[in-house]
C-alpha cells in the first residue's frame, strides 16, 4: 500500500475513489480466480475454497481484524478529503460491552467507516481499550475475498449469532449497528434529519439481554455530500427500487455530487465535514428475556438521549436552532 506523505488534491480524490470501488474490482477477481481451476494453477481456488469451508463460521464469532489495514494511510487521505472527524462526550469504561446505534446511514456512511472501521480519526487514542465492530449486511461475509476484506476492518455481520458473540465474550466490544438499515439510505438528503427507529426497537432487546450499554451516536455532514434523486412511491423507479432491494438487500439510489474539476457534477462526494459525536452511554441491566414493556421503556429512553445529543451539537455543526429529528 502506497503511502504518499504530500498528496495533491487529485490523488486525494482518486484515493477517495479506492474504497468505493474496492468490492466492485472484488467481483472482477472472483471469476478470474475460479477461472483458474481450468488451468495448471487449479491448487490454488482449491485451497483457497477448502480454507473457506472451513473458516465459514469466523464472521459469527469476532471476524479476524487487522491493526495493519486498520492503519493504511489511504484512510487518512478520505479524512482529510471532506474531513472527518469524532467527538467524544464521555468516557466509555473497557470493563463494559456496549451496543451503539449509528445515525443517520446516508448514502454511503462515510463517517462511519472512517471513525469505526479505520484508525485514521484515532478511534483507540479516543477510546483506549475499546475494540469497535460496525455490523453490516450479513451477505456480505459470504463472498469470497470480500469477507476477508471487511473482517480485517473489524466489520462483523449484523446478524444475531455474530452480534451474541460479540456481546458474550470479553468486555470492552463496541458493537455499532446502523439501525434505519438500507431504507433510511432514501431518506438521505441534504438539510434532512429523517431517521427510521420509531419501530426499530430489535438493538434494544439485544442490549438487555447482555446488559450491553446503549451508546448513541449522531454523524452531522452525512447527508450533506450527495445530492439524491427521490421518486414518488406510486412512479415506476421506485417499485425498481423496492424490487432492487428485495433482490440484492440494498436500494438502487440515484445520487450525484462534484466531479474531478470545480464547477462539473460527477460521483465525487462534496467536501463538506463529517463529525461524529459519540454520546454518553445508556446504562442497561441485565435481562435474560426482557419483556416488551422494558423494551418500550428503554427504546424511548434511548431516542430521547437522541434527540439531546442532535439538540445540543445541531448549531455547533450546521444545523439551524430549529431543526429537530424526525422519527419514522
């Protein structure tokens, strides 16, 4: 990996490309790579597929992160693009284990990936002893190559078993879900604070049932570096949209931002800041089978730390002193 120590605008705008690209070349690699079971280098997809056989369960049980991609300094490079960056508010103690919820998606979760998934904003100088994990779609981890990929950044799968491991070995696990999923992605739009989690109360339960903490975290900026064509739900995109989803488990958005050059419109996100606050734990007790009541009660506290950590950073990080969240 290519470290440049000065680089230009321009590189740092191709770098930014990089991860977004990254899983596309992946799925240019794999029928390559197959395709070699039909020459002399066979012993090679063999091996490969007979280790991931055999490494199938890792992503359900803590993944395989890397220090060393953790640190590669084309992240630096993203932050620095728009930048990026992370506020604490409070300490989180290592002797706990914490569920946070991650608001708003957006389109892409730059601010996520960038504060949880990389060392490039100094997550474990900010919270010492704390090992981050950002749950993503569980389909992913079944994708040769791509799941080595993700697990080496320390993404785990957002299905239960993975999350329950997570939770139930050790302490000082961060396990940090997006909780408005891939339909909150539509709901991304400049100078909207749209947040599906009315009914999402799924992450809650999780957390009592292993006394996890509850951690909010709201990233201002995320939906401010595209620009998103929305479609009326009864106009025939949508229902493509809808099908898209149903299929590959994630919305076909049609989105724009700048180009390479001033003044041109491209698929380049806006460099605008992106800050992630990270709130004050929730505190949560231990309930092996919480009943709705708890749920209900501990949900509504949740939204409401919420709703005081957008309320007291919204005009600090661009937001008018009237905006509120919106829940759906």
């Amino acid at each position: 990996m290519p470290c440049f120590k000065q680089p230009t605008h321009f590189q740092s705008l191709i770098l930014l490309q990089w991860p977004l690209s990254y899983l596309a070349i992946f799925w240019i690699l794999q029928p390559l790579f197959i395709s070699l079971l039909f020459t002399s280098l066979w012993p090679l997809p063999v091996l490969y597929f007979t280790w991931l056989f055999l490494d199938w369960k890792t992503p359900e049980q803590g993944g395989r992160r890397s220090a060393w991609v953790r640190n590669w300094c084309a992240w630096t490079h993203i932050r620095d693009y728009f930048p990026i960056t992370i506020q604490k508010t409070k300490d989180l103690s290592p002797e706990h284990n914490y569920l946070m919820g991650v608001h708003p998606h957006g389109l892409l979760t730059f601010g996520a990936f960038c504060n949880f998934c990389t060392e490039a904003t100094g997550f474990s100088k900010v919270f010492p002893g704390i090992t981050p994990h950002l749950a993503t779609l569980s389909w992913f981890f079944k994708i040769p190559f791509v799941r080595e990929y993700l697990m080496a950044k320390g993404v785990c799968s957002v299905s239960q078993p993975a999350i329950d491991y997570l939770l139930s070995h050790g302490t000082g696990n961060l396990v940090g879900i997006v909780v408005g999923g891939v339909g909150e992605a539509l709901q991304s739009v400049p100078n909207t604070t749209t947040l599906i989690l009315q009914k999402r109360k799924g992450f809650v339960r999780t957390a009592l049932q292993h006394g996890a903490h509850l951690v909010p975290t709201f990233t201002f900026g995320e939906t401010e570096v595209y620009d998103q064509v929305q479609f009326h739900k009864d106009s025939w995109m949508y229902k493509f949209q809808s099908c898209f989803r149903r299929i590959f488990g994630f919305y076909f958005c049609v989105f724009y931002g700048r180009g390479f050059y001033p003044g041109t419109s491209g698929l380049l996100p806006y460099s605008l800041p992106i800050v992630t606050v990270v709130g004050e734990p929730l505190l949560v007790p231990k309930i092996e089978k919480p009943s709705q009541e708890v749920v209900d009660k501990y949900h509504a506290l949740y939204m409401d730390a919420l709703c005081k950590l957008f309320d007291r950073h919204k005009t600090q990080y661009g937001c008018s002193e009237t905006q509120k969240l919106l829940f759906l």
